[in-house]
C-alpha cells in the first residue's frame, strides 16, 4: 500500500512490521547481537542472560614445590563481596572457605581443583549468570605469598601453576 503524505515512510514501516512479523523479529535479534559484540566495552557490560567463557590451565611439573596444590576459582555476584575476598591472602581464604560459603551461598561461585606436579590438563567451560561483579581465584602454595588473583569471568583465562607462584592471563 502507498500513501503518499508526510507519514508514508512510518506508515509503511508499521505495515511491514505487521504483515511481516519476522521482520521485527530480525532487527531485534540484530539489535542484540549489536549489544553482545566482541568490543572492549561491550564485552565488560552484564549479559542479559548470563555467559561463559573457557579457562585453561598449565601445571608445572615441579608444581608447588612438588606437592599436590589446592587451587579455587571464584565467580562472585556481589560488589561488597568481592571487595572483602580481593584483599585476602590464600591462607585466609581456605582457612575460611566454608564460613564464608555458608554466608554467601547466593553470591559466590567456587569451582575446585586439586593439581599435582605435572598433571596433564584441558580446558574447562565455565559457566556464570548474569550481573556478575568478578572473580578472584586463590592457589594454596607452600611458599609465602598471597597467591590470589583477581579476573574477568566474562573472558577467557590462562592459568599457569609454577614451582612456587603462578600467573593468570586474560
């Protein structure tokens, strides 16, 4: 249909729209896509549904002194949270893991690992809901140190467990 007056265009839009109900369906999901990209700021803005991102590890095999390491990766939801678990040391945190996940059950993921020196690894998915704050993961080293990192869960990772520290590669 043509109407040719100063509303056509809109007019002719909304009849689109609604003879063609994909249409609509298509720019949305375009939208959303838009919204999702792979760019810096986009990808540190929260999921609307949640996301996941892939986690690889590498395990020396002098690891920790050749000792096994208990190693805890944590996916937090609550700002205030994540403040307190940043500015603890490893020792801290294992010595009170299972209080604070009594407290904190809702606000807190904690994936656990246990490696030896020289365990062959593979990636592993790790899966979060949306409005998630961070992460901060803690290796349980014999040597001093605070062996705690902070990171982005909504990126992937390179963990890399030495002889008696490790790093965390985004």
């Amino acid at each position: 249909m043509f109407i040719n007056d100063s509303r056509s265009n809109e007019f002719r839009i909304a009849v689109s729209f609604h003879r063609n109900p994909c249409v609509f369906v298509v720019m949305a999901l375009m939208l959303f896509l838009l919204g999702c990209s792979q760019t810096g700021v986009a990808r540190q803005s929260p999921l609307p549904f949640g996301g996941r991102s892939t986690v690889e590890f590498s395990v020396s095999s002098n690891l920790n002194q050749n000792f096994p390491l208990a190693f805890d990766l944590l996916v937090v939801y609550d700002e205030a949270l994540l403040g307190t678990l940043e500015t603890m040391d490893a020792d801290s945190w294992f010595e009170e893991r299972d209080q604070l996940l009594q407290l904190h059950s809702q606000q807190v993921e904690v994936h656990q690992w246990e490696w030896v020196p020289g365990q062959s690894t593979t990636r592993v998915e790790l899966h979060f809901r949306r409005n998630v704050r961070g992460g901060v993961a803690f290796a349980k080293y014999q040597s001093v140190g605070d062996h705690r990192m902070s990171f982005d869960p909504r990126r992937d990772l390179l963990v890399t467990l030495g002889e008696k520290d490790w790093t965390l590669a985004q």
